[in-house]
C-alpha cells in the first residue's frame, strides 16, 4: 500500500472518528474522550489535508468556519412553509385548545410538550446524509441562506450519521452564558449591550464574516422536518427519536401527555426551572403527536391547528433604588450600577442592576429613591424596566452623574458619538489593575496563575506599577503576597518567563489598545512585522490593511504617540519580551507575479507542501484562500487536482500547474525554488 493511500485511509478514519466524538458530545451530552486527545487528532487531521488539499470535503470537520466573506445573502424557496404558531396565555387558553382538538380527532389523542427556545429558526437541508444548505425563516415560504454561518455551530452535523435527505426545521440560540459574556465585552468597549439571546443569535447568522459567526458560539436543537425527508415516524415523538439517531441535535426537555393536567403540571415544572436551564425559553408548544391527525387537523392560513404555544408571563419585580454605583473598566469607561434592596427575580435574589451608561439614566428619568419596576434581560442581566413615579417623593434628587472619576479624581470626558463616560488618565488606578489582569488573561499573554487577585495584591504593595513590571519581579517578590508559597511563587515567576515568546500579535491584544482586538492585532502584526515598524506606522498605512478600519487605526497611532506607551515598549525589549512577528507579509519587490492577488492552491506538489507553498505566497505579497470564487485570480495545481480545478476552468481564472510556479518564484528571488 503506498503513502498516499495510507493517507487518504487514515483521512477517512479521523473524519468519522471526529464526527462520532462531536456526536456524543453535542448530541447525547457524553464526552467519550479529552479536550487533548481531541485536538491531537483534529490536528493530524489537518496536517493531512494540508498534505492534499484536493482530499478536504464539505463533511470535514476542517471545514466549520471558512476564510471567505459573504457577499450578501440569497434567497431561498422552503421546501415546505414553516408556519408561526398561535399563541396561549393562560389556562383557559389551553383548555380552548384542546377542546377544539377533541372535536377534530376525537378523544383518543395524546400531546406532546417541546421547549419554546426563543432563538432563530432555521432549516437546514441534506442530501443523502451531507449538510448542502441553511435557511432562516424569512416570511415562511422565503428565507436567506446562511449556510457558511450555521457550518460555525459545532453541534450542527456536517454529514448525518446515516444518508438521508430532507429539509430539518430548528432553532439556533446563544447560550446564556455566551450572552452573558458578550454583553460584559460590549460594557468595557462603552458599546451599547444587545437586548436578549435571540437578537444576538440572530445578529450572529447575518454576520457577513463566518468567522465572526463563529466567535458567538452559538448551539441547537432541532423540533421537525418538511414532507420531503426519508426520515419514516408516525408521531412527533418518533420522529425527535428518528432525528437523534441520525445525529441531530434535540431538546430532552420535553413531554408526551394524554390530557390537560399533564400538559399544565409539565408547563408549570419548567417555568419554575427555566432559569436555571443554559437556554433561554419563552414558553411551551405543545403539538398534537400523532402525524395522522396532524393531517386531519390541517391549517389556518397562517399557522397549524394542530399546535399552540404557550406564551410564559414576564416576570417583574419591584423594589427601591438606594443608590448608583460607577466603576471604571480596563478601557476608562465608566460605568453605573444600580444598587437596590433586595428582592426575588427569577429564582434569584436581586440587589444590583446594570444600568449600563448615562443615556438610559436619562432615559429612565431616575431619582434616588425611586420605586422601580426590575426584570431579567434574557433571563440573565437584572434590568430596570421602568420607574413608578406614584411613589416618588417631592424632595428626591436626580441621579448625580460624575464629572470626575471615581478612583483617581480626573476628569470624565464624552467622546463625540459615544455614549459611555470615559477617565482618560493613564495612571488611573482602577484602570490600571483592569488592564494587567487583561494582560496576564488566558486570550492575551498567558501568564498561568496570575490571576486578579494577585495583581491586585502586586500593586497595592506598589511591586508593579505598569504591565513591564511583571518581567522584572523575582520569587521574593511573590513570597510578600498573602498566601504565597515558594511553589506557586516559583511556577509565576516561570510561567511570567515563558510569556515572553508569545510574539507581537498577542503582545499589541494583551496592550489593551482600545478596539484593538485579538484579530485586528494578529492582522496588524502579519503586515509590519515588528513593534519599531507597527510603532512609526501612520494611519493610512494601517487602514489600508484588509480588515482594519479607521476607528481601529485612529486608535493604535493615537496609542503609540502617547510618550508612556514608547517607554512601555522600550522596557519590554530590555527584558527581552518577544516584540516581533515571525510569519511577517514582506513584499521585497512589487514587480513579482504574486503580490496582492487572491490565490488558492489545490493538488499535491513535490517541491513544497501546502503550508510551505502558502507562507512563500503570502511572504510575496499574495492572499492565499481555500476555496475557488469569482474574486480569485489564479489557482496553481499539483497532481490530482479535484473540483476546484473544474470550479476555476468554468470561471475562467488563470491556472498556473507546479513547474511555471516554480520557475516564477525563482524569478522573483526564492531560493531552491526550482
């Protein structure tokens, strides 16, 4: 047997094994095996289809989140119509219901209760078991396609684990805790927080960059399927059973009951449990479960008559404004807190509220002393809703918003079209403590062990003052803090000292730069290539990068004329802290035939693999993808070349095979090319 078909074998074997682990793990909740051992066979996997790129199928596990942006979004024809549902509010409601499903089907019937996860929906289509296209619901008979964004969510199965086809109804929603998370990200940047985990969702499936799809993490379940699936079930319960074996993704959480007690006591179980669930909920559908009398039962013209959901109450609270606080973040934003007496929302005991940036201060009209209506922004954030001004006292005063900061005493300054206070001191202590734990983070340096705390105690005992102090500390230093050992006082000082080899696109995130996040670091580290050049580099030239907009670029020259920030950086090198970018795009001579156009490499090569083939492409100038489009320029083929090759010949695109590659890059310099 030769190498290549080893390969080609051993491909086969990662993708199914791959496959079966996300299976169990999103599906059937079992975790078969470690975080480790998965991602070192994900990574042999990518070594091969790097190896041969003509082998990577849609299926593959490689292939969740892909390097090209939409172009906007096409319409798409459903199958069948994905109808709303009519809605109940109460027990009468429910009663109406079942009443009028007893005088269409008789008394032999039973019900069967679902999760309303208040996200997305979606249709999803296979083809003989792979994953060809997604769908929102548009208008019912319409929707837009986003399958290169739902391919973002692990749990959604690229190839089901039997072939079937068939067009599969569901719901993408954000987690509570990824919500949660992205809301506190958008406090600290003094952007305005998304109102629920179904905007959010929904913000995420039209994002025109996959991959900014995928960074919103989100998950499904899948309820139903059009007329055309192979999938064979008399009933709704068969039928979510059906789904599950072939590796869809459905909600436990659910009931077949025979009458309305059932249905009310299911209903009533949940809504006391839904806050703990990691999901949001609005309700209950309960559907009839027999297919049969689904049909009998038919269609108004916009919903079934054979299902309703039940609509869960808003839960509010009330209680007293005592007082604001105002805490200030990593990038000076400050920000208010309304501190309340106590009371029972949701499950939990609520006294503290966001109250997110002066506007909605404004908006609200509060007073101290106010009686106020609370509730939880998707299930989660405590919220005010609204003031009741019947309770208001004739001396109460207006909330105070500060002019100066309430850790350093500066003063606050509104930027022009933001919303947010900002202190704008350098030195600003809540800041300062705020941005070295960002620094020391898991996303940003790494520095295992260094948590807040720590640094909160480094700076109290004035150990650090700025994020270079860190790499000056010795173990003694460490041993002064409470409850410090010399182990742990050891493994910091190690762990500080392998964070020096992070390099410059994680040393620009772990800056705190403002709106100089983790992608736009590694893009502007890949174009300048080292700190000096990143440094001396003035905005045009860093807003001509692809990606990188004005505001980002503003804000990086603005970071690096501050005369701290240069002796920052300064203290940094001395200390040996890596300031560099290895993979660096350097275009030594324009005149090449290779700089700034989009490539994509298909085939096996003897000279160079893929990876090798790509770094020598983007060292050139070139923006190499994976996937063939009307905005490629040139594909170069080695042996075997598959579908991208027949994609490209139909475009038109240039096609350039190995021996004129190579005799191209001698020409523009590379050496040992030929």
């Amino acid at each position: 047997m030769s190498e290549q078909t080893k390969d080609l074998k051993r491909l086969e074997v990662l993708k199914e094994q791959l496959n079966d682990y996300a299976y169990h793990y999103y599906v059937l909740d079992q975790s078969l095996i470690s975080d480790a051992e998965y991602d070192r066979l994900y990574k042999e996997l990518l070594a091969i289809e790097a190896d041969h790129p003509e082998w990577i199928s849609q299926d593959s596990p490689s292939q969740r989140v892909g390097d090209q942006l939409l172009e906007g979004f096409q319409k798409v024809n459903h199958a069948q119509a994905m109808y709303s549902l009519g809605n109940a509010f109460n027990e009468a409601d429910i009663q109406a219901f079942i009443k009028r499903v007893e005088e269409g089907v008789g008394d032999r019937y039973s019900l069967m209760c679902e999760c309303k996860i208040d996200g997305l929906a979606i249709a999803l289509t296979y083809e003989e078991g792979l994953f060809i296209r997604g769908a929102t619901r548009g208008n019912g008979q319409t929707g837009e396609d986003i399958t290169q964004n739902l391919r973002t969510i692990p749990s959604l199965p690229l190839r089901l684990r039997q072939p079937v086809s068939g067009e599969f109804r569901g719901e993408a929603y954000m987690p509570k805790e990824i919500f949660a998370k992205l809301n506190t990200l958008r406090d600290e940047a003094g952007e305005s927080p998304l109102a629920n985990p179904r905007n959010a969702a929904a913000g995420a499936l039209r994002q025109i960059d996959p991959a900014k799809a995928a960074q919103r993490q989100l998950n499904i379940f899948m309820y139903n399927c059009s007329s055309h699936s192979e999938i064979v079930a008399d009933s709704q319960a068969k039928l979510l059973e059906e789904m599950e074996a072939v590796g869809l993704r459905t909600n436990p959480l659910r009931k077949l009951c025979k009458n309305f007690e059932e249905v009310w006591e299911f209903i009533q179980r949940v809504n006391h449990q839904r806050h703990q669930l990691p999901y949001e909920i609005d309700g209950i559908v309960i559907k009839v479960n027999s297919f049969t009398q689904q049909e009998k039962l038919g269609y108004t013209v916009k919903a079934p008559r054979w299902a309703i959901a039940y609509k869960f109450p808003a839960e509010l609270a009330q209680t007293t404004l005592i007082d604001v606080e105002w805490t200030v973040g990593r990038t000076g934003v400050v920000t208010p807190t309304a501190v309340m007496k106590p009371v029972l929302l949701a499950g939990t005991t609520v006294q503290r509220a966001s109250l997110h940036n002066v506007d909605l201060i404004e908006k609200l009209g509060l007073h101290m002393g106010d009686r106020v209506m609370i509730h939880k922004a998707g299930d989660i954030i405590p919220e005010i809703k609204q003031v009741d001004r019947t309770y208001r006292k004739p001396d109460s005063l207006p909330i105070s918003i500060p002019e100066q900061c309430p850790q350093c005493s500066e003063e606050l300054i509104q930027i022009k079209d933001e919303v947010a206070l900002r202190c704008v001191n350098p030195n600003c202590p809540a800041q300062r403590l705020a941005q070295i734990t960002h620094f020391v983070s898991r996303v940003a340096m790494n520095i295992d062990g260094l948590g807040e705390k720590i640094v909160e105690q480094l700076l109290d005992n004035q150990l650090i003052k700025d994020p270079a102090d860190l790499y000056y500390l010795k173990q003694d230093d460490f041993l002064k803090l409470d409850k410090v050992k010399e182990k742990t006082a050891n493994n910091l000082v190690t762990a500080i000292e392998n964070s020096k080899d992070r390099g410059l696109d994680r040393l620009l995130f772990a800056l705190g730069i403002r709106h100089v996040g983790a992608k736009a670091a590694r893009l502007i580290a890949e174009e300048f290539g080292t700190i000096e050049a990143v440094m001396t580099a003035d905005q045009d030239q860093v807003s001509q990068i692809d990606g990188i907009g004005e505001i980002i670029s503003q804000s990086l020259v603005h970071y690096f004329e501050q005369e701290t920030s240069l002796e920052l950086i300064k203290r940094f090198k001395k200390i040996g802290v890596k300031t560099d970018f290895p993979l660096k795009k350097v275009v030594e001579d324009q005149l090449n035939d290779f700089a700034g156009k989009t490539i994509v490499l298909t085939g096996s090569m003897e000279r160079y693999s893929r990876n090798e083939a790509k770094q020598i492409l983007q060292n050139l100038g070139a923006n190499v993808t994976n996937s063939v489009s009307k905005k490629t320029d040139l594909l170069i083929v080695g042996s075997e070349a598959g579908s991208k090759l027949t994609k490209a010949q139909s475009l038109g695109i240039l096609i350039m095979n190995e021996a004129t590659f190579l005799e191209k890059l001698a020409e523009s310099g590379i050496k040992n090319a030929k």
